[in-house]
C-alpha cells in the first residue's frame, strides 16, 4: 500500500484545483515500472491486484489520494500564457519513498480538467510508452528525471489526426512545481502566496538552505539546472520543449514530449515538427536554460528586495553567473567523457576541437565518444565513423593522446572511465519508432520490452545490434510530434 502525504494540497491553496478523472470503461496495464513501484514501496504480489489498474487509470481514487490538477502558467516558445495549468494531468498525491525521499505520483491522459481549454485532456498510448522508455533511459544513463511507474491501455481511442489507442501514464517525480507555476503566482502580482511558493520549494528541494534565502533558491536552481543541461549535452539528449511550464525546480528532466537523442553530432539538430526555426535545438539548450532561469528570477525579484532596482541587481548577478557554472558542469562532463581526471587549462577547447572534428566527419555522437576507450592506439576502426572528413581528427588526435599520458595512469585504467561515462546504448530514434509501432499497431510490447531491457545497462558492451546508427536518410526526415 502507498502512504499518502499530500504537503502541496496542505500549503498551498489557491496553486490547484481538486478534480477527478474521467471514467475508462476498460482499462488494461499495458506497462508496469516494478523496480521503481519497488522504490515507493510496493511489492510486486500488491502490484498484481486488480486495484492497481484502476487506481493508475483514474477508475479508482487509493486510499490517502487527494487528486488535484495543478496551477501554472508558462512561457511557451517565448510567449508568456498566463493561465496553463494541469490540462490532462492530475496529481493524486505524494508518498514517502523507502529512501525517505517525498515523490509526486501523477496521473497523464486521465480526462479533462478545468485547465484544458481546448484539449479533451487525453493521451495516446505510442506517446505514453514513449515517455516510459525515455525516463527509464535518461535515469539508467544517471541523469535526473521524472519516471514512469505504470501505462494502462484504456481501450478507448483517442482522436488527432487518426484514431489511436488511448492510454494514461502513471509518472513519478520528486515534484511538479515548474518555473511556470512562479510565473502563475508572480502574475497574480500575490505576495504572501509567492513567499508561501518560495518556501515550499526551499523546504522540499533545497533544504540546505538558509529560511528567506531566495537569493539562495535562485543560485541554487541554477547550478542544478546547468548540472542538468550539461548532462544532457553530455548524451546528446535533446528535450523539444524547454517551455518554462516544462522545466521543473528539483532540476529533473520532465514533461517527455517530442524529446530525441541526436545521431551524428551537429548542434543546429531539432527534431520536433512544432520547432520550426529551431529554438530548442540541442546546440541552443544552455542558452535557453539561461533564458528560463532569467523568467525564473523575475518571479522572485518582490522577494529579493524592496528596492526593486536593486532587486533586478542582485537577480541579474545570479542569470549572468549560470554561464560559469554551466561552463563548469559541462567541463566537468567533457572530462569524464575525454577520460581526465586532472585538470589542465586547456581541457575546454581539447573537448570543443573533438566537437568540431566529429561535426566535420559527421560522426555518431555516442559512438564516436564511445570508440574514445579504444582509439588510444592507432583508432582504425574508429576511424570510419568519421567517415566524411577525418582531416580534424588527424590533428587532434596526437594532441589528445599526449594529455592523456600527462595524467599518469595506464591505458586500462584510462579506458575503462571512458566506458563508464559514455554509454554504448542509447534510445535511437528509429529502435523507439519501431517498439511504440508494434505496441500501438499490433499491441506486440515484445519490441519495447527488449528495447527497454538493452537500455537498463546503457554503458554495458552488449548488444550491438541496439548501438547501431539510424541510416542517415531515416535521421534526415526524422520528425518527432508532442503526442497531445
Ligand atoms: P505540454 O506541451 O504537453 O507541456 O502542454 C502544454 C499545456 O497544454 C499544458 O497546460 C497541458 O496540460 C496542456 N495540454 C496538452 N495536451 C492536452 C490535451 N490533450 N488536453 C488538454 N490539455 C492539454
Ligand atoms: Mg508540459
């Protein structure tokens, strides 16, 4: 059984609205997350009962559950929407983990709420499993995330531009407050409700914290969102809708929407179809994290100081200093990736000139970053995935090798940090299309379940069939879509 403890209904009234999901007549799980239903504290015998599906799909409220839609509003693609709002969620609650740790569990596709507006507030069952499978990928490459717990099948159909099965997500979080649930209060211009936000957040994410530090919150936020967007960078992950509504305080990846990892490495890469001039491609990430974070400060800028001008000094202080500690963190994941662990001066532009030598050759950016472990000797096989143009890799390579005998340690040694922190296995494109097809088309999950199996162990040499390339012309049209 789940404990509830429901901290957001408590304190923050005003930020939500108590709701209910719309009945399925015939739900069915399609996908259950027992390691992470293990986390919370749900053992499988429990899991297997028949209430489950009806509390994941909506059928049923469990015992302690308090269903809410939440308050947000958001910049989207640069354009601030006041009013936005859980439109086909509904947050049931949180539990205490067996950890000790407060996550959210939240329903998405569960009907409509008053925040829908045009949306019937459902969800189709290809992007549900999508969204599993990139969580599940994200977190066993240790990057920060919410996850998936449960897909139940609703056996209905949902309507875009075909019919397709409808399905509702069970996702955990460590929570859903987002930049655009400050901007839903800073827009109220309510003062004591912001303050009551700000502490919340503090107390729940930033404990470390001193009380009424929000100069401190918004330094703290900072450094993990530019953890976060470096680690990103870092795998090639691209997230397709850095909205402020989707970038979540904890400094977890949320929201999976039309996310994708790039192939060969070219930072202009965009592959959702709603992105049209690029503004969440993946070379742009960084900066819109800034931008974000900017959004983020002038939610607080009341609590910052009285003085509004020098509320806006101290605030742009922090927005500036998010580039050093995202040159940091990114340094940091270039030096793993390169396999350093001492520091020298020249490490930055080391990482950037193997950039530029796979954008030339385009190379596969998870295995050419892979092959690293074993081009320290003459790198022949390596070589052929800079296919292209190997002229920029020629050049570098001497360079790189000479920095690695600097750092004293034996080729082994050196070659086995580079494999524990490049992976061999991503989610590629074409691999996640075909597992969601089968499972969507001919209810097969066989396809995903493997795919998900190869990626439990990203950084494993198994499976080489999984670590393959997409063929270039399917990257070319490659185009992913919101699944709304
Ligand atoms: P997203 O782009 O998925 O992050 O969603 C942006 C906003 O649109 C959020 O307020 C969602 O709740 C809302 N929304 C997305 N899809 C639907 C839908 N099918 N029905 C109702 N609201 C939706
Ligand atoms: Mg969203």
């Amino acid at each position: 059984m789940l404990t509830f403890d429901n901290s957001y209904v408590r304190e923050l009234e005003g930020l939500y609205a108590f709701s209910s999901a719309e009945r399925k007549s015939a739900p069915r799980m399609s996908k259950l997350n027992y390691s992470l239903a293990e986390e919370l504290g749900l053992g499988p015998d429990e899991l297997d009962s028949p209430d489950w599906v009806q509390y994941f799909s909506g059928n049923a409220v469990a015992p302690g559950s308090q269903p809410i839609a939440q308050a947000y509003a958001g910049h989207q693609f640069g354009n601030f929407v006041p009013r936005l709002g859980d439109g086909r969620a509904l947050l049931l609650g949180e539990i205490i983990d067996r950890k000790g740790h407060r996550r959210d569990i939240q329903l998405k596709g569960s009907g409509p709420t008053m925040f829908s507006r045009n949306g019937d507030g459902k969800a189709a069952l290809g992007p549900m499993l999508r969204e599993y499978l990139m969580g599940e990928a994200m977190h066993n490459l240790g990057i920060a995330t919410s996850r998936a717990l449960a897909v139940v099948a609703t056996g209905e159909s949902v309507y875009r531009e075909t019919a397709l099965p409808g399905a509702v997500l069970a996702r955990v979080a460590s929570s859903h407050i987002r930049i655009g649930t400050f901007e839903y209060v800073a827009a109220g211009s309510d003062f004591a409700s912001l303050k009551r936000l700000a502490n919340y957040t503090m107390r729940r994410h930033y404990p470390e914290l001193e009380d009424g530090s929000y100069i401190g919150l918004l330094r703290a936020f900072s450094m993990r969102l530019a953890i976060l967007v470096a680690r990103w960078m870092g795998t090639g992950f691209i997230h397709g809708v850095m909205n402020t509504d989707n970038m979540a305080l904890s400094g977890e990846t949320i929201d999976y929407g039309p996310c994708a990892f790039m192939e060969h490495y070219d930072p202009k890469t965009v592959f959702s179809s709603i992105d049209r001039r690029g503004r969440y491609a993946y070379g742009n990430q960084p900066a819109i994290a800034q931008w974000n974070l900017a959004r983020f400060a002038e939610t607080l800028l009341p609590l910052l100081d009285e003085d509004t001008e020098r509320a806006v000094e101290l605030a742009t202080i922090e927005v500036d200093a998010f580039a050093g500690h995202y040159e940091n963190a990114w340094l940091s994941v270039m030096r793993q990736k390169l396999g350093l662990r001492q520091k020298e001066e020249d490490d930055a532009s080391l990482a950037a000139s193997f950039l530029e030598a796979m954008h030339a050759g385009e190379a596969d950016y998870t295995l050419a970053w892979r092959a690293l472990a074993n081009a320290s000797g003459n790198g022949a096989s390596w070589r052929s995935l800079f296919a292209m143009d190997a002229g920029k890799l020629d050049a570098w390579l001497p360079r790189w090798q000479a920095r690695l005998a600097r750092e004293g340690r034996s080729m082994e040694n050196i070659a086995e940090d580079i494999r524990s922190a490049n992976p061999f296995i991503i989610p590629r494109n074409y691999l996640v299309e075909e597992a969601l097809e089968a499972a969507s088309k001919n209810d097969d999950m066989g396809p995903f379940d493997r795919l998900l199996d190869a990626l439990s162990e990203p950084y494993a040499e198994k499976l080489p069939s999984y670590a393959r390339p997409a063929p270039r012309e399917h990257t070319e049209r490659y185009q992913t879509f919101c699944g709304t």
